[in-house]
C-alpha cells in the first residue's frame, strides 16, 4: 500500500477519517432529534393513559359504526386546549358518540357534516322525535343550515318546542339556507335589543314566508368564497 | 574460538573464499553503473503532492456506513435549516393575517372581531386542531379589529377566539354552538352550501 510509504500521512488521514465519522454520527443523531421535534405531536397525548385509551377506543368505534371520528378528535382536543379535567373530556367525547349514534339512528345515512350538527342540536336540548321530519328530504337539499340555526336559537334562550316547530314549519314549507339566516340575523338582533327570546322567535316567524325549495343548487364543490364579515 | 587451528575444514574454507578478492569484468562494472545512473533521482515530496497523491483506505462495512449516512445527514440537517414544512424559506415572520393558498375545494373565509384592548388574539377551531398557537389574528391599523384569513373545507365549522392567551370568547356575529361541556360557548361556520354564516 502506498500509504505505507508515508506512515505520518496515513495516520493523520486515519486521525481525519475517526474525526469525519464521530462527526458524521453527531449529525446524524441530531438530524433525527430535530426531525422528531419537527413531526407535530399528538396532542391528546397530554391525557392520562386511562383516558387516552378511552378515547381512543370511542375514536375506534366511531369509525367501526361509520360515524365521524374527526368530530370525537375535535371534541377531546378542544377539552385538551381548554385545561379541561380528563374525566370531562372523556364524558364528552362520549356523550358526541351517542349523540352521532342516535342522530344517524333518526335521520338515516346522512353526510359527516349534517350528522354532527344533528348531534349538536341534540345536545342543545332538542328530541330527537323532533328531527324526524328531516329524514325525508329533495335530493341536494341540506339541512345543514336549518339546525345550525336551530341549536343557536335553543343556545340563546329560546324554548326547545318553540325553537322546534318554529325550524321544522320553515323546513317543511320548503325554506332555502338564506331564509334560515335571515330568520337567525332578525332574532338575534331582536334578541340584542332586549327582546324576549321566545317572543322575538315568535314575532319573526310570523313574517317569514315559506319558500318553494330551489329546483336547481350550484354544483357540489363549486362554491364563492365568501367572507364572514 | 580464538584459535582458528581449531575451526572445521569447511568454516576455514568459507572463510578463505570470502577473503579472495572479486575479479570482475570491468566491461560488467560499468554497465552496471550505468544503469544505475540512469534510473531518476528520487525527488523531495512536497505539501502538495502529499495531499493529493491517491491513497488505499481500507474500512470496515460498518465504518462505511456509518459515513454515508452522516452523509445524508447532514444533507437533512441543511434541509431543516434551510427551509421550513412548506418549503418556503424559514424567514422569521411577523404574526400577520395568514394568506394560505387554498386546496382547490377549499373556501378562503376571513374571521374579525373587535377587540381593542386585546394584546394578542388568536383563532382555535375544528380546522387547527384548538391549538392556540397555529392561528394568530393580526390587529387591523386602525385599532381594535383583529383579522385573519384561511381557507376551510366545506362544511360546518366550530370555532372560537382566544384572547391574551386565557380567556375564551365565541363569535358575537355567528349562531352559537352547544357547549361541549368544557363551560365555553363556541361559534359555528357554515362554509359552502351557499350560506353567508
């Protein structure tokens, strides 16, 4: 080997070569610590072990039952973000669940969306004998809207039955997403002026005409944007 | 063995031959040192020639290994510290409004609220995961609007304000969402479908 014939050049590029490599091995290890960092923990990992497992099983089940584990995620990271005790986030994400159940159970296969928004009616103080006339809708017809606004008007102190008969009769008569609003923006704002919220319902309605449902909606997934100003 | 009466016969022949002087053939002698003459002086090794003369490396299969892949780290290294998840460079920026570019069907939704003597808002929500920290609101220019701007899927959204960092407020001009039983009311956006809320 030439090497040999320059036995102090061979051992400083020996020296070099050690020196590359423990340097080599630091970059290594610190490229995968920063890569780990970088990779976003899972936040529910802040939940004790029991709890964790807990959730983990309705989030499991959920998907099992084909209903919207993202909501049941939600739920349980909004209690994390909250400083929520564990024992209350898990009784909640287990409360969404049987609420998700019982509102597909009523309603039938309806979207990941509608299905959700039917549980947070539900959890607002709605029966669910009361979403029945929402099983049967036109097709492309959400009812989205409907109980958006619908668990708003029981949230802000309007009476559950009042509420109830109040959405499903608009419904019913064909009411379009901008009725709904406008239903809600008029409430509200009778609500703000100090109006009774039952009364304030009451009063709106009367002056709400029902709507022949829209025979033709713009195309799914071709939507404005829109601001929420 | 001092006295050499005393050697063997055969050591008192080498010894003999070894003191007869070499005849040679002059004729050989110079040829001999001609060759010799013409064979390159070696010269001195310089700095250079040091460095680069090629050399034989012998490692072990996993000495080998362990070089490639400090290789390829610090390849990643430069990368995590060139660039960011995005691939955008990692300049430091302000809080400002986020102007994300949307996925095909996403809606891009602007979110304000009036918060004068707020120091820092931000917006949590069933898009961010409620992380406090993904989504700071920038205060407008004129005082107490606190904006920003994302894209969301369609669909219903829940969402709500952080303000100082503690104190959770929902929405004043959106419906109101059950609360989940954390004792925080929250807002609902309905993107798509339509709807204005």
């Amino acid at each position: 080997m030439r090497s040999r014939r320059f036995p102090a050049t061979a051992l400083v590029v020996r020296r070099a070569a050690a020196l590359t490599l423990r340097a080599a091995t630091f970059v290594v290890c610190a490229a995968t610590t920063l890569r780990a960092q970088d990779t976003e923990p899972d936040r529910l990992a802040r939940l004790d072990q029991n709890s964790r497992i807990t959730i983990q099983i309705l989030l499991d089940s959920a998907e099992a039952a084909g209903l919207p584990a993202r909501a049941l995620r939600s739920i349980a990271l909004e209690g994390v973000s909250k400083k929520a005790d564990s024992r209350a986030i898990v009784s909640a994400v287990r409360q969404e669940f049987t609420l998700l159940r019982t509102a597909r159970a009523t309603l039938g296969p309806v979207d990941p969306e509608e299905l959700t928004a039917a549980a947070a009616l539900l959890r607002a103080g709605a029966k669910p004998a009361q979403l029945a006339s929402f099983r049967v809708r036109q097709k492309g017809r959400s009812d989205l809207q409907a109980f958006t606004i619908w668990a708003d008007l029981i949230t802000r102190g309007v009476p559950s039955e009042d509420a109830s008969s109040a959405i499903t009769k608009l419904w019913e008569d064909g009411a379009d997403d901008a009725t709904f609003v406008s239903l809600w923006n008029n409430v509200q704002s009778d609500i703000l002026r100090g109006l009774n919220p039952g009364t304030a319902l009451q009063n709106r309605i009367r002056e709400t005409p029902g709507r022949p449902p829209a025979t033709k909606g713009p195309p799914e997934g071709q939507q404005e944007n829109e601001r929420s100003e | 063995m001092t006295d050499s009466d005393q050697l063997h016969p055969y050591v008192e022949w080498i010894i003999r031959e070894a003191r007869r002087p070499v005849v040679s053939d002059a004729e050989a002698r110079d040829r001999v040192m001609a060759a010799i003459h013409a064979e390159p002086v070696p010269r001195r090794i310089g700095v250079w020639q040091r460095i680069f003369a090629p050399r034989v490396f012998s490692l072990s299969p996993v000495t080998g290994a362990l070089l490639a892949a400090g290789l390829v780290g610090i390849g990643v290294i430069a990368g995590v510290f060139t660039s960011n998840r995005d691939g955008r460079a990692s300049v430091e920026q302000p809080p400002v409004a986020q102007v994300v570019r949307p996925a095909v069907s996403d809606t891009v939704v602007k979110f304000v609220i009036s918060l004068p003597r707020a120091q820092q808002v931000s917006l949590v929500g069933d898009f961010n995961d409620w992380d406090v920290a993904k989504t700071p609101m920038a205060r407008s220019a004129h005082g107490g609007l606190w904006t920003v701007t994302l894209p969301l899927s369609a669909g219903r959204h829940v969402y709500a304000f952080v303000v100082d960092g503690s104190s959770w407020i929902a929405d004043p001009s959106a419906p109101f969402a059950p609360d989940d039983g954390f004792g925080h009311a929250n807002s609902v956006k309905i993107v798509g479908r339509g709807s204005s809320l």
